[in-house]
C-alpha cells in the first residue's frame, strides 16, 4: 500500500483496513495521514510486529484497533509515544502477557480491550485511576487477583466492567457506583455475593456463572435485566421480591442448592423471555401460571423435585403464547399429556421469528459505539450425547419429558409442532402407539422416545425425515419391520434394542420368511394413515404468524444436557 504525497495533508479521518491480507509495510504510509481519528487495522496477519511508536504522528488519533497482530513488546511501555488524546485502544488477540503500561500515561482513555490474550498477575491498581475510563474488558486471559486496594475501583468512572474466564478467586470487588454491566463468570470467586450490588442502580448486567459463590441469590434483582447466576453453591429460595413492572429478561440460576417454590411474584416480570432452575432442588407443581407471562419463551425446570401433572385442569393446550424450549426432565411430574397439549405452541409455525437471545450493552462516546452481547444459554440433550450451555440464538423448538412417570398416550398434536428439532420423551411410562403425526416434523433432527411401553411398528413416515440423525426407540414393546430408509438404518443397533418383535436392519433379525408378505407387517401403518392425514389437516388449519418456531445456534460452554449437541463442540463461552 502506498499513500501519494499529496495525501499526507488529506482531512482523511476514518480508515478501515482490518482483516487484510496486505503485503509489504503499510504501517509507515498510513502514519502519514495525520488528521486521522479513527483506525482499524486489527488481523491484518502482518509477519512483523507492530512497533506503537509509529503511530505518534497522528496526534488527533482517538480510537485504534491493533487486534490480531503482534505487536512490539518495547513500544507497550510508559514510555512511548502514542498520541495523548487516545480515549479507545483495543489489541484483542495480540499474545499479550504483561498488561501493557502504556494505558498510565493516556489519561484521556475511555474503553481498554485486552481480551483473549495471556496476560497473568494481578490488575495493576492505577487503573482504576484513569478519570475518563468507562470500558474495561480483560476476559479470557490469567489475571488471578487485583493489585491494592479495590476501593479505587468503587470510586472509578468504569461502567463495563468484564472479568470472565480468568483466575480470580477470592471475594468478589466492590462494583463502582456508576456500574451497568459486570461479568466475572468462569473464575474462582468464593463468598457471598455483596450486599452492596443491590445499590448499584444502574447495573443492568450481573453474570457471575461458573464460580464458587455461596449464601442466597440477592433480594434486589428485580431491575436488573440480564442475570445469571448459573453453577454456584448458592442456597435459600429465589426471592420473591420481584415488582411490577421489573425489567428482568433473563434469570437464571441453575445448577445451585435452590430449595423452596418457585416465587409467585415472577408473574410481575412481564418482560422475563429466559427463565431457568434446572439443577436444584426446588419443590413444587407445574408452574401453569407463567403463561400469564406474554414473552417467556424459554423455560427450563429439569432436575429438581416437581411433582404432578403437566396437563391444565382444563384438559386443553398448555396455552403458553411463546413458548419455544420447554424443559422438565429428571423430576416426579405424572398424569398424561391431553390431546389437545400441544396446540397452539409457537413452534407449529415453520416460518420462525428469530429468538436473538442476548441482552446488548452499548457504550457510547464521541468516538463511536461499542457493543457487547450476554447471550442466553441452555443445557440440552442431543443425538443422545451430553454438552454444555449451547446458547439459544435463533428459531428452533425444543422439547425434554424424559425421565418422569408420565403416561398415557402420546398425543397426535405433536405432528403441529413444525420448528421441532429436538424432542425427548425417554424414561417415562408412555404406552399405545409412535404417534404417525411425528413424519409431519420435517426440521427433526434428534428424537428418543427409549425405555417407554410403546407398543405396534415404528411409523413408516419416519424414513422421510430426512434431517433425523439420531433415533432411539429402545426398551419398548415395539414389533414388526423398522423402515428402511437411509436415516433410520444409518442408527445404531442399540436404538432399536429391548424390542422383541422387532427386525429388520440395522438389527440383525431378519424379518419375513418366505412364506410370509411384507405388506401384512405394516397393515397397521396404513389403517393409521387417515389420523396422519387429520393431523395434518389440523396443522393447516393454523395460519402464518400465530405460532412461531425457535432455533438454538449452539456456542458450547458448559452445562449438562443430554441432546443439543449439534454443531460446534465444547469451548469456553465467549464476549464478543
């Protein structure tokens, strides 16, 4: 890259060069255009390393990203000449490991982004100290403590405050009193969570997930809109402190010591979209009144001691408005499912609004706008293996019965729910027949109805399903041939197992001798056809818009399902 003389005087201000492949020096050029305040050349994949220093020309630069590249040890201390007036530096992804002393003398420094380097030791104290500094986000490096003092930080101007997935262990800081979004989750923090949060009334963020917390979930959470609280050693009851008109979105507080009911006065949360206590040990019945609750789309209650039926007293659909993953597995609840449950969900529709998921956090200056995300995340069982928070993004339906003492049958109404891609009814006491409606789920991709007392043939419907990769229907009464098309023989053995009737591949039984017709082994599919055809008549009866599906993109951090496990495999979560 060349820059002609006649553009060393230019009012270029903004440049924009970031992940480039450019060959040769471009550095020196560029640090001709003095009127510039605005550079990115972040990942530019450059095979040498960034000296800083090249930079003191441009003395109205104010926002620089050097991401992705190397940068030059010598020119990270206090004694370089990088212009004054710099307010945002960011060198993500440089292989830092010292905190870079050059932020001391930049007195004018509004946003600092270290992350995802290698940083270790402890955050230096003056910091704190910079008088304009309102973002700081140091995750994903070896920072195991704070140097001094932490109440400089109380007094501090920092309102983006992000510490995930380092080594800081002891008490938590006392947040500062202008704090709006603090994650600390994937460290070693111990103690109780401070009183003092609850006066921090412009925190908006608290995602403290993966640490060693104790004591009870805070009484003041009612306003703050993104919380998680996930894989602690909190105990006590979730508050119910909840007020009218709070701003929550999201809470969750799974895999804690919970013990207690679930608090009435979440009906208040009008705005609650995410909502999960799985892993605890919460007693109490179906919560049937959260569907008062026009947004919550997501509600997980899994491994806890709820007990009683998940059917309304009425007898019809559940009748939540925007439900899209419904997970209850491993606790007591019983009775059977009515015919009409699963009518009117917002998965029957295959065109799908778009679940985002995520709570955004935008800091603003006169410099530009920086925006991190706090996504929702979910444990989910997959194709029968376990992962760990894959984080609910976009538009599918998911659902987990197993491991219950449901029974009866299966309702045919399950063929309406076209976003469905996950569907677990495993471990329960299900009996009669595979629903036929199931060939109508066209997105599936993972079904286990395993260790029921289903009885008949599996549904021929099935081999159509053409994104179906895992099936397991082991340890029921099933008989007769199993369809044989590419996704249903492409299964395991073991997913057809504890069926005694059943033959046909992948089993090794073969199914007809020579005296026997094939077509009298599935006499019993076509006598249920017309109950496919009503169901899906029924289906088309529902127009566009009324009930709508979810996806779930999966980001895989860590939590314990057992059947989302799909694209990506396990990682630490990340900020981007």
């Amino acid at each position: 890259m060349e820059v002609p003389n006649s553009l060393t005087s230019s009012r270029l201000e903004y440049m924009y060069l970031g992940h480039n492949n450019f060959e040769g020096n471009i550095i020196e050029p560029v640090s001709k255009l003095t009127n510039l305040t605005h550079l990115d050349l972040s990942f530019l994949n450059t095979s040498y390393p960034i000296d800083l220093r090249l930079f003191s020309s441009l003395k109205s630069l104010v926002h620089l990203d050097l991401s992705g590249n190397n940068i030059s040890p010598a020119s990270l201390s206090s004694d370089s000449y990088i212009p004054s007036n710099m307010a945002m530096l960011f060198l993500k992804h440089c292989g830092l490991k010292e905190f870079p002393n050059i932020f001391k003398t930049l007195k004018k420094m509004e946003a600092i982004d270290v992350s995802n380097n290698r940083i270790n030791g402890k955050i230096p104290e003056w910091l704190w100290s910079l008088p304009l500094l309102h973002l700081v986000n140091i995750l994903n490096n070896s920072f195991d403590g704070f140097e001094g003092s932490t109440e400089v930080l109380v007094n501090s101007s920092v309102r983006i405050l992000l510490l995930e997935s380092n080594n800081f262990e002891g008490a938590l800081p006392s947040l500062p009193h202008s704090i709006n979004a603090f994650s600390a989750g994937y460290n070693n923090f111990t103690g109780e969570i401070p009183l003092s949060i609850c006066t921090r009334t412009s925190l908006g963020v608290l995602d403290l997930n993966y640490n060693n917390l104790i004591g009870p979930v805070p009484q003041c959470l009612s306003n703050v809109t993104f919380v998680n609280l996930r894989k602690n050693n909190l105990e006590g009851t979730i508050p119910e402190t909840f007020i009218v008109g709070s701003s929550i979105r999201t809470l969750d507080v799974g895999y804690n010591r919970l013990t207690g009911k679930l608090p009435r006065s979440l009906l208040n949360c009008s705005s609650l979209e995410f909502l999960s206590v799985d892993n605890n040990r919460i007693k109490d019945t179906f919560p049937f009144w959260l569907k008062a609750l026009p947004k919550l789309q997501v509600l997980t209650l899994s491994s806890n001691k709820f007990y009683g039926p998940i059917s309304p007293p009425h007898q019809g659909p559940l009748g939540f408005p925007e439900l899209r993953i419904l997970e209850i597995s491993d606790n007591k609840f019983t009775g059977s499912l009515s015919s009409r449950y699963f009518e009117n969900w917002k998965a029957s529709s295959a065109m799908m609004n778009e679940y985002v998921g995520l709570y955004m956090v935008y800091e603003k200056n006169p410099y530009g706008v920086v925006v991190y995300t706090f996504l929702d995340r979910i444990d989910l069982k997959y194709k029968g293996l376990n992962m760990e928070q894959a984080r609910v993004l976009t538009s599918y339906s998911a659902i987990d019965f197993s491991r219950n003492l449901l029974e009866g049958n299966i309702p045919e109404s399950i063929g309406l729910l076209k976003a469905l891609i996950a569907l677990n009814l495993s471990n329960n006491a299900f009996t009669g027949h595979i629903p036929q409606s199931l060939a109508n789920l066209k997105e599936l991709q993972s079904l286990d109805m395993s260790r029921n007392q289903l009885s008949g043939t599996i549904p021929n419907g099935l081999k159509q399903l053409s994104f179906l990769a895992y099936l397991s229907v082991s340890h029921n009464q099933l008989k007769g041939e199993i369809p044989q098309g590419t996704q249903i023989t492409g299964q395991l053995k073991s997913s057809f197992e504890g069926n005694v009737g059943l033959c046909g591949l992948p089993l090794e039984e073969r199914c007809f001798d020579n005296s026997a017709s094939p077509t009298q082994h599935h006499k019993q599919d076509e006598e249920e056809e017309e109950q496919v055809l009503h169901w899906k008549a029924v289906a088309m009866g529902y127009g566009p818009g009324l009930l709508v599906g979810f996806a779930i993109a999966h980001v895989i951090a860590s939590y314990k399902p057992e059947w989302l496990t799909k694209i990506i495999g396990p990682n630490k979560r990340r900020i981007w």
